[in-house]
C-alpha cells in the first residue's frame, strides 16, 4: 500500500516524467523538481517521506543538496534515495558517504522500480509498518 509523499528531483525530461507517472499510480503523492533550487522551494511547504535525487544535477549537484539535507534538522528525517547513471562506477559510494539512504540504478524500469522504492518506505526508522 501506498500513499506516502515523495519528491522526485530529476533534470532529464524522460527520466522525471516516467518515475513521476509510475509512482502515481502506485498511489503515491508526487511533486517534482528539476534541480536543487527547485527542490528547496518544493520543500518549504511540501514535507515528503522520501526524496528519489538524481547526482548530475544543474547547479548545486544532488551530492551538495543531499549533505544540505541532511545537515538541516527540518531535513534530516527525509529519507533520500540516489539516482545513480549505470554506467558511473562509485556513484554509489559517493551517494552514501553524502548521506543517502541507498541508491537506485537509472535507467528507470517500468518492471522494477516501484518494489525497490517500496523497499526503503519499508522500512522508515523506528516505524514498523503493515501491508
Ligand atoms: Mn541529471
């Protein structure tokens, strides 16, 4: 079961689009935002319980604004999954040493990607939850 908010910031068209119409369909509240200024402006009134961000961001790139993130104590219990391009070997490390919750691999795929997000809502910290 679904429901839970999620910010998807993502600057590729393609990519944003289908991870925003996969996720609504699973029943998940979805706002969007094409790069950190974006996500800041997002976040001032909308409080998800997961932020999906992609790494190669215009500007302040998804590493700096995960690290802001998580440094802020209004920002800190969002749990962050990275977008990570298959082919950048040690995006991942990069993803978790700024402070990622995990990662998940890009290209988006229709098949997978919702399990794998339901995977991290989950298991949010100290909260048990029941399908
Ligand atoms: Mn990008």
């Amino acid at each position: 079961m679904a429901g839970e908010a999620i910010l998807v910031v993502e600057d590729n068209p393609t990519n944003l689009k289908l991870a925003k119409l996969l996720l609504t369909v699973e029943g998940y509240e979805v706002r969007t935002a094409v790069d950190a200024e974006e996500a800041l402006k997002v976040l001032a009134t909308f409080h998800p319980q997961l932020i999906l961000m992609d790494l190669q961001l215009p500007g302040k790139n998804g590493l700096d604004l995960t690290m802001y993130l998580k440094a802020d104590p209004k920002f800190k219990e969002i749990l962050i999954v990275a977008l990570t391009a298959y082919a950048m070997k040690g995006d991942e490390e990069r993803a978790l040493a700024a402070g990622c919750d995990g990662y998940m691999t890009k290209p988006v795929s229709a098949a997978t990607f919702p399990m794998e997000l339901a995977k991290y809502l989950q298991k949010p910290r100290g909260l048990s939850r029941q399908e």
